[in-house]
C-alpha cells in the first residue's frame, strides 16, 4: 500500500526530536571527541526546518499554527516537568496565577499568528482566509527544548490588493475589523476620521462588480 500523506503533528513532533537529538549530541560529545572529530557535526543537525507549500486554499495557514500550537505544547511539557522536579511538585505561582512565565511566551508565539492574519490575510474567490504574503517563521529553543521566542519574517505582500480586488473577493482583515461596529471606541472613530462610517462607505473595502461599480462584499 502506498505510503499515507505526511500528518501535520508527525512532522512537528519528527522536527522538534530532530532538534532534541542534535541538541544531546552537542551537550554529551566529549572534548577528546571535538578533538578527533571523528564524529563530524555536520552529521547531526539541532536546527530543523518545516516548509509549508500548497496552492490557494490548500491550508497552508491552519497547517503552519497547528505546527506552532504543538511544538508550544511540547514546549510547555517540558517546562512543566522541569518545574516539577525542581519545586518539588509545587511550581511557582505568578501574580497572574499561572504556574510560569514560559506559558506567556509559548500564548504571546501563538497570537502573533492572529495580528499577521489581520493584516496580511484576506478573503479570495476560494479561501476566505488567504494568506497574500509569504512569512519564515523562527522558533527559539533553549537546549532542553523549551521555546524561548520567536522572529518572524514577512515578504512579498500583496500591495495592489489595498486598493483594488477582485469581484466576491475583499480587501485585508484589518480594515473590516477596524470599520466593524464597537471595534474602537466613539474619541478613536472620531482621531480616525472614521465616526458614522463602516466598510460600505470605502471604495477599498466593497467588491467591484461586472458592471464597474462598486457593491458591498458580504460576510
């Protein structure tokens, strides 16, 4: 029988052992090993690399913060019994009452995926929740495999998107989410410019239709 497709979390938890086994190799080679280097480190690899490709609508988005979300939750196991034994089952508590600062970073990580969706991510004729730019994302771990940080680099946005789209297709999230109702308060609106408006009084955020006029994008 022909191989199954890669599973999402396979190649997560496949990438992050990768990591653990380069990183043990470096941390237990012994001098005398360095010496001889009869074991070259090229041979063993901490750093691993997950390439996310599809086309239009394949899940590119959702695949890439799955991957995140379980390498997070690797991390935070690890944290977590790191504390375990070092507290004596008792972890220490922070004023926000979770048990370490390490669950913060691995939230803070994950929601940045959000604010890159609402300024990169737009509806298109088969995905409503297009990526139109291209990021490389760069988890930071520590030697015992706890996330650290992260860095994230974007490319290639979709520029003329802004100011023109395609009929039934829409401009990027955050303009919608700004325009929304309650989204900001009443003295915002009004710095903004955009009191007792919403996303049907801009050319930028209605569809154009066959005709060449504008008509407002639903949803």
């Amino acid at each position: 029988a022909p191989a199954p497709p890669p599973h999402v979390f396979g190649v997560a938890d496949a990438a992050y052992r990768g990591m653990m086994r380069g990183l043990d190799f470096v941390r237990t080679r012994t001098e005398q090993d360095k010496k001889q280097d009869d074991v070259s480190s090229a041979d063993v690899f901490a750093n691993q690399s997950i390439l996310v490709s599809g086309e239009s609508g394949a899940g590119k988005t959702v695949t890439t913060r799955y991957i995140m979300q379980y390498l997070a939750a690797l991390s935070k196991k690890v944290d977590d019994s790191h504390l375990y034994h070092q507290n004596d089952r008792h972890p220490p508590q922070l004023l926000d009452g979770s048990k370490n600062n390490q669950s913060s970073i691995e939230q803070r990580v994950l929601q940045s995926n959000t604010i890159l969706e609402s300024f990169g991510n737009a509806r298109t004729l088969r995905n409503d929740n297009s990526s139109r730019f291209g990021k490389f994302i760069e988890l930071r771990f520590s030697e015992r495999g706890r996330l650290m940080g992260a860095s994230i680099d974007t490319y290639l946005l979709e520029k003329a998107r802004i100011v023109s789209h395609t009929c039934g297709e829409r401009t990027y999230h955050v303009f919608y989410q700004v325009l929304a109702k309650g989204s900001l308060s009443a003295a915002d609106r009004k710095n903004f410019f955009i009191h007792n408006t919403s996303a049907e009084d801009f050319a930028i955020t209605t569809a154009m239709a066959a005709d060449g006029k504008h008509k407002q994008s639903s949803g």
